[in-house]
C-alpha cells in the first residue's frame, strides 16, 4: 500500500493505493495556506484522517506539489501560490512517519497516474497534456518522468507557437497555452465575435457577465455559429501544432490529454487526429507504429495516484 497526496492552494487530498493504483481509501482537508506551518499541519491531519480510515502500514508517501521541486533532497524550490518555497517537505514529514517519503511536481505526478493506471497505462514512453486555464504537462520517458536538470521539466505551454504572438505571463510572446488553452480557446473566441455580430456567442457573453466560457464555445459550434466554428478550427489547429512539435522531438507512444478541455473529446479527436496526421514528420513506412492521441481517464485522481507511484 502507498500514499499519494495531492497538495493543492484549496485542499489537500490523500489516497491509499495497491500496487496496481486502485484507490482504496481517500481523505481531503482544506488547506490553510496562511503559513508553512499551517501547511505542513494540514499534510499531516490528511495522512492522519486517511490512515485512521484505512489502518495500514504504507510502504511509501507520495507528495505532488504545484511548483519546482527538487526531489532527490526533497525541497520545493518554488512554488507561488503555497508558502512552501524552500522549504523541504520530506524532511517534515519525516519526522512523524518512518517510511520512505516522496516528492514530486503535481503536473508530473498527473502523468505518472495516466501511465499506471489511466488513459496510458502499460505505455513507457507518454506525454500527458493538462488543458485548463493555461497548459500543464508531464514526460515519461522508458517508464521514468523526465524531470530535467533542476526538476522543471514538462513545462510543456510554454513553448512558442507563434512567433511575436500573445502575451503570455511567462514573459515570452506566442507561447502555446496563449492559443491552446481554456484561456487561448476564449481569447480566440472574442477575436472572431468582433466580426460577426450576430453571433450566438454574444448572448452567452450578455448572460455570463460579458465573459465566454470555453464550455459556450463548443456549444455554440455545435449550433452552426459562424464565430464558433472559426474559433474551434482556429484553437484545434493551434492544439495540433504543438502536439506535433512534441511528437517530432520524442515520438512518445501515446499523447494523453486531460484538463477541461479535454470534455469535448467527441468534439476534437478527428478533426485533431486529421491535423496532426498532415503536419506531423513523415515516418519512413506508411506500416511504421504511429503516436497514439488519447483522452486522460482518471480526472484529478491522476495526481493522487501518480504521487503514490513516486520512486
């Protein structure tokens, strides 16, 4: 049995899991994230809630982190949202539990999940793709996560897509969760209801408090809005161009995607598939193994469980 735990600026959540990944027990607190010491505290009332709801003997924990850590000696080395930012977490926990104590990036711990028992399970070489309000990652590569040199790998939106494009709060222009995330999706959208105005589009605004939602916009496309249409074709071309620059540099077996996003999967899987299939490098078989594009199957269980799976 193992512990993962999902250390989330809300709440903190704690699974139990066998060595398939089946989660046999979950506890969640919220997390007070007004001082490391309240933190760590709230780590430790979970991993006390959940093992007074299962009483076994964990061989290991896991802890998935939002930020940069660096997990061989166990410290965060930044995180922004949680003050934990050199602060060594494993070291803290050590001191209540006997066990080997883990630690890990929640993003790449989402695709550790994917790989063992999701969307990706049995594959060595992944990439999991989170698409949310900007675009998260994680690599796997021989079955191992490529962490890089100091642990901040698999920052996967951040590469540029668009030379001189959108602003994005990493500093750069053009980077890809400016165009293909729930953010971009909407962004998108604006752009091409300012040149239609009778788009369906404008009523969910006036509705949504003169926002659009990446949810309205599929809707809208499903009804025949010209706006929508543009939006959805324009975003799913962006989505494509990077899974593509991805697939030329590792040719994973699978490419997963999860997020949001990710719900309208009846929606983007041809249209994406088709994309990606026409810019994607040319093998030098038609009969040669092709990168699989699939949808992520565990939802936010996926951190939890992949924290739980941290060697």
């Amino acid at each position: 049995m193992r512990i993962g735990i999902d250390l989330g600026g809300t709440n903190t959540a704690a699974v139990i899991v066998d060595e398939s990944g089946v989660i046999i027990g979950r506890a969640t607190v919220r997390t007070n994230a007004g001082s490391t010491g309240s933190v760590i505290e709230g780590l430790l009332s979970v991993c006390d809630a959940l093992l007074a709801t299962v009483p076994v003997k964990p061989e290991s924990f896991g802890i998935g982190v939002p930020g940069t850590v660096n997990a061989e000696s166990g410290e965060v080395i930044f995180t922004p949202n949680l003050p934990l930012s050199g602060v060594n977490i494993t070291r803290e926990l050590q001191k209540k539990y006997s066990c080997p104590i883990r630690l890990g990036n929640d993003a790449n711990c989402a695709a550790l999940g994917e790989a063992v028992a999701g969307g990706a399970r049995g594959v060595s070489d992944v990439i999991l793709i989170t698409l949310g309000t900007g675009i998260g990652g994680g690599i796997i590569v021989g079955g191992k996560l490529h962490t890089g040199l100091s642990g901040a790998a698999g920052e996967l939106g951040h590469m540029v897509i668009v030379a001189g494009g959108r602003e994005c709060g990493c500093g750069r222009k053009g980077c890809w969760e400016t165009y293909a995330s729930a953010t971009g999706l909407k962004r998108t959208a604006k752009e091409f209801m300012e040149l239609y105005d009778r788009s369906i589009l404008w009523d969910f605004y006036r509705k949504n408090n003169d926002k659009v939602s990446g949810k309205t916009v599929f809707v809208a496309q499903r009804m025949g809005d010209a706006a929508a249409i543009l939006a959805v074709d324009s975003y799913i071309g962006h989505l494509a161009s990077g899974i593509v620059n991805l697939i030329n540099i590792l040719e994973p077996e699978t490419v997963c995607l999860g997020g949001g996003i990710s719900n309208e999967w009846e929606t983007l899987a041809g249209p994406l598939q088709e994309k990606i299939d026409a810019e994607r490098y040319p093998n030098s078989s038609a009969d040669s193994p092709r990168t699989r594009i699939v949808r992520a199957e565990l939802g936010n269980d996926a951190g939890l469980i992949g924290a739980a799976m941290l060697k």
